[in-house]
C-alpha cells in the first residue's frame, strides 16, 4: 500500500492492505489505530485468547500472521487506548464477513474464490447517459419472503430465480438495491453501517451476493447499491472511537452527529477519504456492481445539511477526487447522488469543476409532482406550473426521476394513497401520474409495490402486498406498468436525448383553465408527443405538430393495457386534430 497515499487521502485500494489476507499458509491481519497503546487480536483460531498485534510501518498500524486461520472463522481486534483500557472488542473496518446482528464478529473470507461469468455484459457496459435506464429499487429482505417472521429472509442466491424474471417481465433493465453494508438495525435500512466492506449475512454471504449480481448481468439487468459515504452507525464495536479517539469521526459533537444519531465522518482526514473511496472502489470492483447511488449528500455539501451553516469544503473536495478516481478506474460505472440541494456543478466532471456525479436525483421534480397529485382536480388550476416549473431548471444537471422508498414511509403514505380521490379515482390519477413521470426527461427510479399501487406504506419486516394482484384494478395497473415499462424501454424518443435541450420541446404549457399539458420527445430518429389532460372534466385541445403528417396512438391510460397501439396511422391535417381527453388522462402519440 502507498502509505504517504493513504495519510494523504489519495489511494483506493487500501483494503488490498488492511483487514484479513490469506499470505503464505495462513491469514494476515492489519488494521490502523495510531492512538493505541497496544492491539491484540481474538478469533476461533486462538480459543478467542489474545494474540498480540506488531507495530508495523511507522506504529500506526498493527499487524500478526496466523497459521491456523481459514475461511469462515470468525475474529476482532481488541483495542487498548493511551491509558491502557479496553472497553469493547471492535470488528475489522475492513473486515469482508461479519456475523448477523447482534452478533459483531468479522469473518474471514477469500477475495477471489468467486469466478464471474458476465465479461460480455461487462464489456458492454455503459453509464445510460444516451441509453434506457429504468430502475427498480428494492429493500432485499421485504420484497418477498420464505415465511411470515419478520426475520425471515431469501438469501441473495435465492433471490435470483424470483426477482430476476419478474424485473425481466415487468421492463426494468437495472435494480438498485438498498444499502447491503452489514448494519445492526433492521430499522435503519442499511443506512446506518457498521461494516463497509461486508455484505449483510442477513442475505448471505460475499459470493453469494457475487452470484446474484453475475446471474443479473448475465440477464441484461444492471444492479446498482446504495453507498453511504457520510455517516456511521454508533456502535462501540465499529468505527467509534476505534482507537480511544476520535478516528473517522469528528470530536466535536455540533458536527460529529447527524441528524438520524449517527456519526458523521470527518472528510478532512486523508485516512477517512481512503478508507471511504476505498470501500466504493471495492464494491465496484470485486462485486462487479454497475454503479452506486451514494446517499445523504446535501448533508456532504454543507454542515449538517444546512446551507446557512455553509460548505463543507473538505467533504466537497473528498466528493470530487473521489468520483474522479472512480470514473477513471470504473467508466462506465453510474455514479447517483442523493441531493436535495441547489449546489452547482453537481453532475458537471471534476475536472470542470464539478462534483463528477453522472446523475442527480430530482427531489425538486418528485416534491412539486407529488404536491400536484395530490391537489384534488378542481384546484389544480392555481397549482397549475407546479408541473412546468422542472424544466426551468432541468438541464442545470444530469436528473433521475425518484419514486423511492423515502416516499412510501414515516405517515407520508404509499404513492397511491397520494393520489387525489377516492379508490377508483386513484388508479385513473396514478396511470396518469406515470406516463408524466415517463415522458419527462430524465432516467427513471420506482420503488417496489409502487408498480401495483400498493396501498400501505413499506414496513421492512413484512413482504410487499402481492395479494393485491387478485383484485382487478390492482392487477390492471401492474399489467399497465410492465406495457409502460417496455414503451420505455423500447423507444429512444424518450431516452435517447434525456440531456439534450433538442430532445424536449412544449407544445402547450398555458391551458391552465384545463389543466392540459402537451409535449414533444425527440430521439433517435423519433418523435413522441405526450398529452396529458389532469383536471376531472373532460377538455378539448387542438394538437397541432410541425412537420409532422401522420399519427398513431402509442398509450392510453385510459385504455385496457391491450388496447395500446391498436389505432393505426392517421393522417394529421396542417391546422392539427381537435382531441377529445377524458379525465386524467395520458396519451402517447407517436408522431412521423
């Protein structure tokens, strides 16, 4: 390892160095705790009885050889501070395995015992920026499970046969899956870590979740992690205080904790920055993930989140080296940020003085679309450029739709329920509502359950409510989903110039009487025009296109899902065609 590298905050592959390795006949441990007085180490291998730790390189780490390690056993490190206590037997920062909560041994495990088989998938790999990128978000332990316990989970194999085919039926070509770091409390979701460099054993363990990744690739699905590069869970037994001091953390309580309890990382320390983009270079490359939705940004740009707080200077700067090493060790990785915030230069490269993400997620498009829909017809005329008011800003930055899991929990209600109107009305309101988002530019990012209108909010301990599928209005949105999903998928119009000011045009943006909205997509030699009539009365509009002679209709979200497409060519005179829309409606015309 490039020492000098690592103090400065400069290398991604510091996990190549530190943690447990097998060397020679044995395992070697490694681990970094300038601050202590001295570090033993206690696995299966010893009977859990103390093996003293070597200063090695310049007494900031510390080190030991065992012969008897193997694969699967399990270790810590007891570290002692400056006075010569210990108060807690600490997992491996860069340990691959752990045990299942609330256990919090590391576990040794082989980097290379895995043989991937998706070379083909990975050559051919790109980040989407002129490509389809329709994701599904899942929380693996409830989108389905083996039994009804709340700790009843599929295991990362076990998942393949179940979600790879449905994710194949129903039009998505990439899964994001939330944070599979191992972390202490289910209720957390992942976003409070306590192992960065171990899949979560509620799954299973490394080459397990390798498999699962190969067998998507090998479907023509990409898989996407969520990363969580700004805080840490608390616990004693991982990064906190790890030495007796403050080492990842900040000492200062005003800005060493989040918001959510945990401990922010101090950005400005160069062995943080490395063990961070270590971490994401790792999952990258070992697991052959295609990209990471990296979270809590905003709380990365300015202290605590807070603009009137100002930036974070070091953390911005940690941001930028970070992705630039990334996207040159991984180029056609995605690289997401999760932020709320107006700061510049986001998705604009490093070296344009950007922040080097690919794409930005679109809070302020999601906010403003979700407020609207639930607006009930009647008032949305005052509400009305809620809906235009995205693309004044849109190609400030590369943007990602969202429809998250952020947005379906803690009384916000499932996208469903925030429809306006009663049961049958949602359903209208909702088809609607998507065939805006999926017209709109930008890539696409739906949780589960939103894709057969489930209406409870996610709870991580049960599976998502597939027995809604029995009922008709239920299962005739999923089906209309999976026919919105492949119209997508299929047509470049709505993809292929997302971030490209040619490849949106207004047709009509000032029926706000009617609340009608009409809209062009241009892309790969085609032309789509979207229509979309939100109020609760049937309105007329003159669609009137340029250069255009002919139509047909594409979808309608007024029509049985069987029914799209099945109107043929008609001829489009020069003063347009007088629609008649239904309420809440959509309809995709493909225009030649």
């Amino acid at each position: 390892m490039d020492h000098y590298g690592f103090y400065t905050g400069k290398i991604f592959d510091a996990y190549e160095f530190l943690g447990a390795h097998f060397e020679g006949t044995g395992v070697t441990f490694r681990t970094f705790a300038p601050a202590a007085e001295r570090v033993s180490l206690i696995g299966e291998f010893s009977g859990w009885r103390e093996i003293p730790m070597n200063r090695d390189y310049d007494g900031n780490f510390w080190c030991c050889h065992v012969d008897r390690a193997a694969a699967g056993m399990m270790y810590k490190y007891r570290v002692y501070d400056r006075s010569g206590n210990y108060f807690i037997d600490h997992c491996d920062p860069y340990g691959f395995g752990m045990e299942l909560r609330p256990n919090s041994a590391s576990i040794i495990r082989a980097l290379d015992s895995y043989r991937f088989g998706d070379g083909e998938w990975m050559r051919a790999r790109s980040d989407c920026k002129s490509k389809p990128l329709n994701i599904y978000e899942i929380h693996f332990g409830s989108f389905r499970k083996p039994g009804e316990a709340a700790d009843a989970w599929y295991s990362y194999e076990e998942l393949i046969p179940i979600l790879i085919p449905y994710l194949k039926e129903q039009g998505y070509n990439y899964v994001e899956v939330m944070p599979l770091t191992e972390y202490p409390c289910d209720e957390s979701w992942g976003y409070q870590v306590t192992g960065f460099y171990s899949p979560t054993a509620r799954y299973g363990a490394a080459d397990q979740l390798k498999a699962f990744i190969d067998a998507c690739h090998q479907n023509g699905i990409g898989v996407i992690m969520d990363f969580v590069p700004v805080h840490f869970a608390v616990d004693g037994y991982a990064l906190a205080r790890y030495d007796g001091t403050a080492l990842y953390e900040y000492p200062n309580s005003a800005v060493g904790e989040s918001e959510w309890g945990s401990c922010n990382f101090m950005h400005s320390r160069g062995e943080v920055r490395s063990f961070l983009q270590s971490a994401a270079n790792y999952w990258l490359r070992e697991f052959h993930f295609d990209g990471l939705r990296l979270d809590a940004i905003s709380r990365a740009i300015y202290w605590q989140g807070d603009p009137a707080r100002g930036v974070n200077g070091s953390a911005v700067d940690f941001l930028k080296y970070m992705n630039q090493g990334l996207k040159a060790l991984h180029p056609t990785a995605i690289l997401a940020a999760e932020d709320s915030t107006s700061f510049p230069g986001v998705t604009l490269s490093a070296n344009e003085g950007g922040l080097g993400f690919d794409y930005k997620w679109d809070m302020g498009w999601m906010n403003d679309t979700l407020d609207y829909f639930r607006t009930p017809p009647e008032y949305r005329t005052g509400a009305y450029h809620r809906l235009t008011f995205s693309m004044m800003y849109y190609y400030d930055a590369n943007h990602l739709l969202p429809l998250s899991h952020d947005e379906t929990v803690h009384g916000k209600a499932s996208v469903f329920q925030k429809m306006a109107g009663e049961y049958e009305e949602k359903h209208a309101q909702l088809k609607a509502f998507y065939m805006y988002m999926y017209a709109h530019p930008g890539k696409k990012l739906n949780f589960m359950g939103n894709e057969f209108a489930q209406v409870r909010e996610w709870d991580e301990k049960r599976e998502q409510d597939w027995n809604l599928l029995s009922y008709p209005l239920h299962d005739n949105f999923h089906r209309f989903m999976g026919s919105l999903n492949r119209i997508y998928l299929a047509h470049p119009a709505l993809w292929a110039r997302d971030y490209d000011r040619d490849g949106f045009q207004w047709i009509d943006c000032h029926q706000e009487s009617k609340c009608v909205y009409a809209f062009e997509r241009m892309g790969g030699k085609e032309r789509l025009a979207a229509v979309f009539n939100f109020s609760s009365r049937e309105q007329t509009f003159r669609l009137k296109l340029e250069n255009a002679k002919k139509y047909r209709v594409l979808l309608d979200s007024n029509a049985a899902y069987k029914q799209t497409g099945a109107t043929g060519d008609i001829p489009l005179p020069a003063g347009g065609v007088e629609l008649r829309l239904k309420p809440c409606t959509a309809i995709y015309y493909l225009v030649s």
